[in-house]
C-alpha cells in the first residue's frame, strides 16, 4: 500500500486545494503499488485520476477587452507523446513538468521552479508543439500572445499591453507563448532599431525579471541572432530545435500514417527525400498521403505516393529559399 508519508501529502495536498501536487503525488502512489506487483490497483488509480481531470479542466478567465484579439486561449489536446524530437530535448522538456509539478517542494529550500524558457530553432521544429505539450501535461490552458499584433506605432502602446498580460499572469496561471519573440526581442544595438522597440525590449526585459507568478512563460524564436543578448539571462533554459534525423523521420511518419501505412512499405526514398525537412512539413506530407488514398478510394500509403510528396515539398521549400 502507499507509504505513510504518501498518505499525508495526499491529505495536505487536497485540504491545501492544490490539485495538480494531489494528482502528482497520487500517481506517485499508483507507480508505488505497480512496484510491488499491485498492476490492476495501479491502473483502477490512474483511470480515476485520469476521469477527475477531465471533469476538473481549467478555468479560463478572460482577457480585457483591450487585448482580446491579440491573446489566443485554448485547452490543449497534444500530449507528450506526440513529441517526435532528440531524448536530450525531450528530458529537458521533462525537467520542467516535474520541476511544475514539485514547486513547493523546491519553494520549502527556497529554491523556484524553471518556468521561463526559450526556444530556438527553424520553423516547425516543434517549438510551438512543446508549449502545447507543457499545457496538457500540466492541465492548464494555453495563451498565445500575437506578437505581430502587439506591436503598435504609437509611443508606449506596446509597453502598456505588456504591462496588462504580466499582470494578467497573476490571476490567470497559465502557459503563456510568445511566438515569433524576435519581433519584440531584437537586440537593442540594431541600427535599424527604432526608440519605441528599445522601449519595448527594455519593458519585457523588466518585466520577465520581476514577474513572481506561478505561470510557464515560453518565448520562441527562428532568429536567434536577432534577440538581444541581455535577454538569454531572463531565461531559465534555453532549448534548441533541429530538423529531425533519420531515426526521428521514421518515428514520425511511422506515428502520422498509423493504421494507413502499407505492410509493404519502402523507407530508403522516403527518408532520403525527407530529409532537410521540419517535423511540421513531414506531418503535412503525411496528411496529404492519407487524403489521397481517401479520395481515391484505396485503404494504405505506400512509398512511393510519400516519396513523390515528400519530393514536391522539398523543391517548392528550396525554389521559396531560392526567391528570396
């Protein structure tokens, strides 16, 4: 059975009303009874606990009207698992759901968990996936901030919104994405920078500083040589993204076709013409395989439709590189 102190964390955890540590601690639990052999107890445990949070999703509230339109919410549905990415990214992506879901367990030596990240990499390597990924884990909602539409001409405009979603992430605790943070996060010395962007960086830098919630901040970027160095200290990690190897395009088309990939299925093409492409371009390859054996009346994609895709997409991704 559980220990004692299990017991008592349990008991704690549900009269202090913090949720996530009671499931956290009850899977402990259910982990505890699956070592000593008690697999159908483990399982009835994991199901319950599975039943009550999806009875017990998040409530989200609204932004100011002010910013509605600039900030898109949702309840994630992306689970870890679908994460096709390096086991060293992957277990930094862990330290930071386990380190969540302990933070007063860190709070008690004074210590604070990681909860300010940033992402680098090409597009569709998974950046924004992984702050999706950190919502569903921690059945909290998502907040993306539109970056692009934040930014205004008029002097002290964007500072002021800034200002309204940090304090928004005192009420609301939530994973909060800024996307495309170059657009905010360029570095100060730039002689095409303007005095209102310098305004801008220097608020978000203050800002990210002081900022004492219980929120996940994630900023993701493609051009890393844009931001502003004084900003990779305001981070707690720093994660990088690459285009996925053999072995992870394999997995990946592998999870994406399913029960649609034919039992006769040649991969030395397909790898080779997916390489040098995201996790994201891959995925929508798949997709277009599977439509088109819908649409033709067949039941599996074979090699040979994936490969001509995956082909079509690589030269139309080299010709817009070439464009500009």
């Amino acid at each position: 059975m559980a220990t004692a102190d299990q017991i008592k964390a349990l008991i704690r955890s549900h009269y202090s009303e913090k949720p996530e540590q009671f499931y956290t601690i009850a899977l402990q639990v259910a982990a505890h009874e699956s070592r000593q052999g008690h697999s159908a107890l483990a399982h009835d445990i994991r199901e319950l606990i599975d039943k009550e949070r999806k009875k017990n999703k998040p409530k989200v509230i609204q932004f100011p009207k002010n910013l509605q339109g600039l900030v898109i919410t949702e309840e994630s549905k992306i689970s870890k698992c679908s994460m096709v990415i390096p086991k060293s990214l992957l277990n930094r992506i862990d330290n930071v759901i386990h380190e969540y879901r302990q933070q007063e367990k860190l709070k008690s030596h004074g210590l604070i968990n990681r909860r300010k990240i940033l992402l680098i990499g090409s597009p569709g390597t998974g950046k924004t996936m992984t702050a999706k990924v950190l919502a569903h884990e921690l059945n909290i909602p998502i907040h993306t901030i539109q970056v692009d539409r934040l930014v205004t001409k008029f002097m002290g405009e964007t500072s002021a919104k800034l200002r309204l979603i940090f304090d928004h992430m005192k009420e609301e605790h939530g994973v909060y994405l800024f996307d495309e943070f170059d657009a905010i996060g360029g570095e100060r010395s730039l002689d095409n920078d303007v005095g209102e962007m310098r305004r801008v960086l220097n608020a978000f830098l203050q800002f990210i500083e002081q900022d004492t919630s219980d929120s996940i901040i994630v900023a993701a970027t493609n051009n890393p040589k844009l931001l502003d160095q004084a900003l990779h200290r305001r981070f707690d990690d720093v994660l990088f993204y690459e285009y996925p190897d053999e072995e992870e395009r394999k997995a990946l088309i592998s999870n994406v076709l399913g029960t649609f990939k034919s039992g006769k299925f040649s991969w030395k093409k397909v790898i080779e013409n997916s390489e040098k492409l995201s996790q994201a371009e891959i995925t929508q390859s798949c997709i277009d395989a599977i439509k088109s054996i819908i649409l033709s009346d067949r039941e599996k994609v074979n090699s040979i439709l994936l490969s001509e895709l995956l082909f079509n997409r690589k030269q139309s991704k080299s010709g817009m590189l070439k464009s500009y």
